[in-house]
C-alpha cells in the first residue's frame, strides 16, 4: 500500500494480499505525524502528531489503482486515500491526492474535466568513494539532449525504465538522455488529472526502485549538482467539457485560444507567486531557477512556443491545445503541482480573468517577477488567502509550517561551501 505525504514521498506498509480486503473501509491505521514529518524524520508538533497524542489516520486503498511492478516479483501496488480517524472518516486536509481530487470535485461542478501531462527529468548516480558525498553522475559527458543509446547510457537503463514504467500501466511514452550526463526525461500521455498525478507519483518511486536494484540512485532534486543542468517538472494541462470536446481551442480566435483558455491562464498567472513554494518546495530549488540559461523562468508570463515562458503555449491546436507549465521543480510532489495548478487555473476562469499580453517573439521575461528564494516563496504563500482558501487552509498552515522549518534547518547547517571559502584564509 503506497500513499504521498506531503513532500510526495511515497509512504506505505507491505501487507500480505489475503489481508488487503481489511483495508477497503475504513482502511489502514496508521500513525498521522507521518504526513507533518520532514524529510529528516522530525515530526512537527501539531494536533497531527505530539500536540494531539499521536493520532491515528487512515490509509483506504483504491482499488482500481491495483497494479504488477515488472522488477519486484510477487508484488503488487496499489494507492490509498488518507482520511481522519474521526466518526464518518472524512477525507485528511493533509492528503495531497485528497487535494487534487477535491480541485477536479470544483470543476465537475461545472461540467469540466481536467487533462494533464507531466514531463519529469531526473538523474541517475553511480557510487563512488571518490566522490565528495559517495555518489558521482551516472555518466559525466554533457550531450545537449535528445541522445539515445549506450555511449551515454551503458548500462541501458532508459530502455529499462521504459519498459518497466510501461508494463507497470504508467503511460510513459518515451525519454532521451537530457542535456547533461546522467540525466534523463521521460514523458508520459496525457490523461484525467488525479490518473496523471498517481502515474508521476508511482513512476518517480519506480524509478528510485528499480535504480536502487541496480545498485543505483535516481534523484529528481531540481539542482544536484551546480556545473549540471536543472531537472524540472514540465505539466500539460487542458480541460475538456463532458463530450469531451477541448474548451481551451476555439478556431475562432487569433491564437486559437479560447476565452476560457485565457481566464485559465490568467489564473495560473496572477497566484504565480504564492504557487511557486508548492512548485518549488526546497531550499535547493532555487539554485535551478536562478541558473543561466537553465529555460526555468524566473517571471510570471507567458507565449506562443516560447519556452523560456512561465507558460508556453504548444504550437497544437484543435483537441491539441493546451498550457505548459514549465516552472516546476523535479522534486515537487505531483499531486500538489497538478492540484494547485487547477486551483488558481480555475479560480481565474470563476472570475473571468484576463491574462497581460504574451512575450513578443524571440524575447525573454517580461512579467512579475517570482521569488528569488525560498523564504520569499513561503511568504507569499502564507500571504495570499485567496490561495490558501482554494487548497485548504490548514494544507496550507502545515506546509508552510514544515517548510519553514526546512529552511531554518539549512541556515543553521554549516555547509562544504563554506569551508572550502572561508578556512584557507580565515
């Protein structure tokens, strides 16, 4: 059983299949700091963990999400939704896939349904004693991107992935080494919103998997290395009526963009700033975004194929037409990305937004700017009610919390950096 806390590391509990039926209603038990712990271990103090006595939650599996990983023999998967332990077992304000849902609840009100693509990159790395924390890229040459085959990829593990994440139902379809060595993406159809965050979510544990069966480690942090390229998380993001006709084309228009399409956009744009802590989430996100020529804006805008944009709008049209959100970080957690996204998308649409004129060709920034680090990020989350309202006030007040703390942990530790600058001389 596998469900995302909120930093979207996959949590769970192997449980022998004749059991699994126990676990249908009311689910799971399982203690509920696991959802306000950091990734260090430390558990906030909050009603969810000391401050309430260590309370229970519930992890209800779903079970059409059922499904065989390829690598692990006599195994199967399958996700689950976190719910109070509370009478009647409402939905936890803390599970990031309760949050998507509720974002696609707010647009089947209004007959819509949202389709999305994420683009994920990532690295691999090979051990090594030499290497200042053990580990080295998996390959060192920079290819510029778009290669294949085994001069960058010895072992083979694109092909290997690929065949995996496919037999495992995660729609992938197909990847290339990226620019630098070591990194790769690999894309994934497009599909309804909450199948396309549980695809991301179990293809980034498969591929942590399956690298570490191979004696490797995968990581999707945005930055892991600072003479090498930034892994981002790329999302296509359309809606469709219930015929499931595209309403963001509309032939009719210049750009072939419809009305709606605009407010969406213009949604997405003016919360930029507040969106960029759960887009973003680490200290070490911001180094990818404040690298030259990484093609991660650092603006709230937008235009026609230009890929330097906050979003970009695809050359496609007709059923094709769509945004692409590019200012994601590989390590962000799906399930918010995709749920904040329609969240502050939708929001622009209910009060009928319009979005500030696109890029000119060929030009570069342009819009407000989005914060520089993290601490200005968590700001503006915090500041902006109208976001915390649209996703949860409590997400909210949680995640910042425990981002904060993230943030305070990394000033208080001394770094490599330092020393290396400071104590020759000092």
């Amino acid at each position: 059983m596998l469900w995302s806390d909120l930093h979207g590391v996959a949590r769970g509990k192997e449980i022998h299949l004749d059991e699994l039926h126990r676990f249908e209603d009311p689910g799971l038990s399982f203690c509920q700091a696991v959802m306000v712990t950091d990734l260090a271990g430390n558990p906030l103090e909050l009603p969810e963990s000391s401050g309430g006595g260590w309370p229970d939650a519930h992890a209800r599996i779903d079970a059409g999400t059922l499904t065989l990983p390829g690598w692990a023999p006599g195994t199967a998967f399958v996700l689950a939704d976190v719910l109070e332990a509370a009478p009647g077992h409402p939905p936890l304000a803390l599970d990031p896939r309760g949050l998507l849902r509720r974002q696609t609840e707010r647009l089947a009100a209004r007959g819509l349904r949202a389709v999305a693509a994420p683009e994920l990159e990532f690295y691999l790395l090979a051990p090594d004693p030499s290497a200042p924390l053990g580990w080295r890229r998996y390959t060192t040459f920079d290819t510029a991107g778009y290669t294949v085959g085994a001069s960058h990829d010895p072992d083979r593990m694109l092909p290997l992935l690929l065949r995996s994440c496919r037999a495992l139902g995660l729609g992938v379809q197909g990847g290339n080494q990226e620019f630098s060595g070591g990194q790769f993406e690999i894309n994934h159809t497009h599909g309804p919103a909450l199948a396309a965050a549980d695809r991301a979510f179990l293809f980034k544990y498969a591929v942590k998997e399956i690298a570490a069966v191979h004696g490797l480690r995968a990581t999707f942090l945005g930055k892991p290395f600072g003479e090498a390229a930034g892994s981002g998380h790329h999302v296509h993001l359309s809606l469709v009526d219930d015929g499931g006709t595209n309403v963001f084309a509309d032939p009719a228009d210049d750009g072939g963009l419809s009305a709606l399409g605009r407010s969406f956009l213009a949604g997405v744009l003016e919360h930029a700033p507040a969106l960029t802590a759960v887009l973003n989430p680490t200290v070490n996100a911001y180094k990818r975004l404040a690298a030259p020529g990484s093609l991660a804006p650092t603006t709230a805008d937008w235009g026609w194929d230009n890929r330097t944009a906050y979003v970009r709008i695809p050359p496609e049209r007709g059923d094709g037409t769509r945004l692409e959100i590019r200012v994601a970080d590989g390590a962000a957690n799906p399930y918010l990305v995709i749920g904040a996204l329609l969240a502050a998308g939708l929001d622009g649409v209910e009060r009928g937004l319009r979005p500030p004129p696109p890029l000119a060709p060929g030009s570069t920034g342009g819009g407000p700017p989005l914060p520089a680090t993290f601490r200005e990020a968590l700001d503006a989350l915090a500041a902006s009610s109208a976001l915390a309202r649209l996703l949860g006030p409590r997400f909210t007040e949680v995640f910042t919390a425990m981002k904060r703390a993230e943030l305070a942990r990394f000033e208080r530790a001394v770094t490599d950096w330092e020393f290396r600058e400071y104590t020759g001389m000092l």
